[in-house]
C-alpha cells in the first residue's frame, strides 16, 4: 500500500471520537498549535505538545507528502506575564521576548522539533485582530464597554462549551470567572483591554490597548491557515477556556461552525510521578536537563514512550533506560544505509492515534530482528538517530580502568592511615565529572552517568 492510502485516525476532542483523518484538501494539509508565551525558558511540561505535534507533522509529512503539509505553531508576545517580567528587571519587552523566542527555538531544537512553516508572533498580526473584533461587533457577538471590548457568549449561548462539554450555566456556577461592572455576563472575556501609557499598546477605534489572550489565535490562524483547516492542537489545560474562546470567535467571525475540523489535546506531564512544581523542587525547564547532561535524544525518546492522551511521568530511571536503548540502536545503525521508508509497522502504530510508545515498541522489535536499515528509517522519521541528533553518543569512550586504579591504591593507603581525606576528594572529582562511584569489598567501579564530561578527569 503506498503511503497516501494510508489511514490515520486521530481522537478528536470536538466530537469525543476516534475519527479517520480526511483533509479538506489533501494537497494543502494544515494545522495549527498553540505555541508559548515567550516571557522565560520553555518548562518541560511546555515541550510535551512540541514534541507530540512535531510527530504528527512529521507523520502527515510522509503520508502526503513534505510540500503538502502546513504547520503554524505561534508565539505569544504580548501578555501580562511578559510585561510583569519588563518591570521586575527594568529590561525592554522587546529584547525579552527575542531572547526568550530564540531560546524556545533552540531548546526544541535539541529536542529533535522541525520548525513549523509558519511560526508568527502576536504582535505582528495586531491590525488583522481589531479587523476580527470590529467584524465580531458588527455582528452582535462583542460589544464595547469602558475601554474594553468583551465577546458575548450569550450571543452564540447553544455552542458555547461544546469542545470542553459544559453548559454555560454550569460554567458560570463553577467558575472563578473575574466579575467586572462592565459585563453583561459574567462569563464574557476580553477581546481587547486598554493599555496604560508604560504598558505595550495599539491604537485602535476603541482607545490604545491590546489584545486579549484568545483573539490572537483567531486572528493568527485565519490569516495562514484560512477560516477552516484541518487539525488544531494544544495542551488539555488549554481546552477551557482558550480552545473554547477561539471557536466561538472564529465561528461567529465566519458566520458558520467552521472552524478546526479535529482537535487534539495532549495530556500534562509530572515529574518522578508528582505535578511538576517550584515548592517541590522537581520543576525543570528543558535547558536545566540539558544542562545535566540528558541528550535531547533522550529527553525526545522518554516522551515517544508515553501517548499523547495518557499523562507523562519524566523520571531519571526511564532517562537511563532510554540512553542505554539509543547507544544499542546506534552501534547496531552504525554505517548503515536506512530502508528508503519507515517500516509499516511503525507507521501503523502512528496512523492510530499517534500511537507513539506502540511505534517505539515496534522500533525494539526490528532491532531484535537485526533490521538495521528498517530501524533506521523508522527511527529517522520518529526523530531519531539522527547525526544532528548524534552528537552525544559519539562522544570518546575514556578508558577508566586507570581512575579505578588510583581510588583503589587511595583506599588501600586510606585503610593503613586512617585518614581518607584523598579518597573522598576523589570521590567528589569523580561525581563532579558525572561518574556513579560503587564501592564494595570486590573492588571499585566507576559508571559514566547521563551527565559524563570526560574533560573533567584529566585534571586527575
């Protein structure tokens, strides 16, 4: 079967249903996700979707063709967030958000993400966002009030909670909706908000302001993708209200329910089996694990092993398990020439709700056959084994048995002196350097942890 006749079904959120994947138009595939708010480095919890969207992109990629797939992935660069970090350290907004969107970049980079087509920042799409609210108005789905302009979720009262699957009454039960004098219904939400004179702000016709948080998506989506596309995607904690928000702009802006045909929405992920939190002290952004010593390879591989719909537990057990599983693969692929496709094994697994951990467990299978240029393949268009992604396992293996030598003679000398004062300075050299130390009355082992650095022992 070639690729194009394969099937892909993907769970969509919209209709709770697993569905089969027909595009509106199959020479022009197009998806869109919500992408960060750029105002610090991008939390793990933040690469999860990146990395469960750029599966799908790729997957799309070979089953229509590179050229036919678009993929715009935006990025917030106006917000609350950012202009509280502007006044805490007194820099300009704009450099922040630069660097803070180079950082993403490069950070998803290593991680194995291609970039999307279209990756637009909201701040670039301003006059393309009062259009819409000024199109909303004259529709009678926002009205104008102190500045503000809010949409009328009444207007449009019988889709309104559809995606998330509550009504509007129950919403207005439940919700820490902010009350404010000038709204009709509690739960109406800005579109756009006036801005004091140290704060970002746009001329508009209902006074210098900015956007609100939803209308940017919206505005950005319609403007690449066209008022109804294929695929949207983000994390579930987006669903309400961001999700909802933007169907009922879009729709209202369009004039009918068109909007995004499926919606797909990836589980949160924890951290050695908690909430990822500062007061615990297991929250990570993904150059801190970098920093340790994890290769993007890994930290890509550990995600591939979780579906997107189930929650992600990252552990440091799973992480060693992973590198151990790409070094295997990567002697086995060593100067092989990969199959010209993936295997249809893989690519199965993938087709059925982007069944990653399946397609890994086929990845297992094929190395166990000894298939190394199916492995290959496979494993490449999953993002792995690839040289840019190589760096890592190719790093020189450094003979230790020498360092071995030396805390075994320390030790010996330790036991007659009693003072093991050069012991424990080897000790911490050789954790320092990323080495597990295991002593025992056998002998002294010295195992290279994720976080290896050779460069350290030579001062030894």
């Amino acid at each position: 079967m070639g690729t194009m006749d394969r099937v892909i079904k993907l769970q969509n959120t919209k209709t709770r249903k697993k569905e089969v994947f027909a595009p509106i138009d199959a020479e022009n595939v197009r998806m869109y996700v919500c992408g960060p708010t750029v105002y610090d480095r991008a939390h793990l919890g933040n690469a999860r979707p990146v990395v469960v969207f750029d599966v799908l992109y790729r997957l799309l990629r070979e089953v229509y063709g590179a050229d036919k797939v678009t993929y715009a992935r935006n990025f917030t660069d106006v917000d609350d967030k950012i202009n509280a970090r502007a006044a805490e350290s007194g820099r300009p907004i704009g450099d922040i958000t630069a660097e803070t969107t180079q950082w993403f970049l490069d950070d998803m980079g290593e991680l194995g993400a291609l970039e999307p087509n279209h990756m637009p920042r909201a701040t670039q799409y301003i006059p393309q966002m009062v259009a819409m609210i000024e199109d909303l108005i004259a529709k009678g789905h926002a009205y104008a009030a102190e500045g503000h302009v809010l949409f009328a979720v009444d207007s449009w009262k019988e889709l309104y909670g559809k995606l998330s699957g509550r009504s509007v009454d129950d919403m207005i039960a439940g919700a820490r909706v902010e009350v404010a004098p000038y709204k009709k219904n509690p739960m109406d939400f800005v579109l756009w908000k006036p801005s004091s004179d140290e704060l970002p702000g746009w001329d508009s016709p209902w006074g210098r302001g900015r956007p609100g948080w939803h209308i940017e998506c919206s505005a950005m989506s319609y403007e690449l993708l066209g008022e109804t596309f294929d695929i949207h995607g983000g994390g579930n904690d987006l669903m309400f209200p961001h999700h909802e928000n933007e169907i009922a702009q879009s729709c209202c802006a369009n004039g009918d329910d068109s909007f995004a045909r499926y919606w797909l929405h990836n589980e949160m992920l924890q951290v050695e089996g908690k909430k990822m939190s500062k007061s615990l002290g297991n929250f990570f952004t993904v150059r801190d694990l970098l920093d340790q010593g994890y290769p993007g390879e890994v930290i890509r591989l550990v995600f591939l092993q979780t579906h997107y719909r189930k929650p992600m537990d990252w552990t440091d057990k799973k992480a060693k398990e992973a590198e151990a599983t790409l070094r295997k693969w990567r002697a086995l692929t060593a100067g092989i020439e990969p199959a010209s496709s993936a295997a249809a094994a893989v690519l199965d697994a993938l087709a059925d709700d982007l069944n990653s951990a399946g397609a890994i467990a086929e990845l297992h299978k094929l190395a166990a056959a000894g298939d190394a240029a199916a492995l290959l393949a496979s494993a490449q268009m999953l993002g792995l084994l690839t040289e840019e992604m190589g760096a890592w396992a190719s790093a020189p293996t450094v003979d230790l048995s020498a360092y071995e030598g030396k805390l075994v003679e320390a030790r010996q000398k330790a036991m007659e002196s009693k003072d093991f004062s050069e012991v424990d300075q080897l000790k911490e050299a050789f954790v320092a350097a990323g080495l597990e130390v295991r002593m025992s009355k056998a002998g002294v082992e010295l195992v290279p942890g994720a976080g290896f650095d050779p460069a350290k022992l030579e001062a030894l």
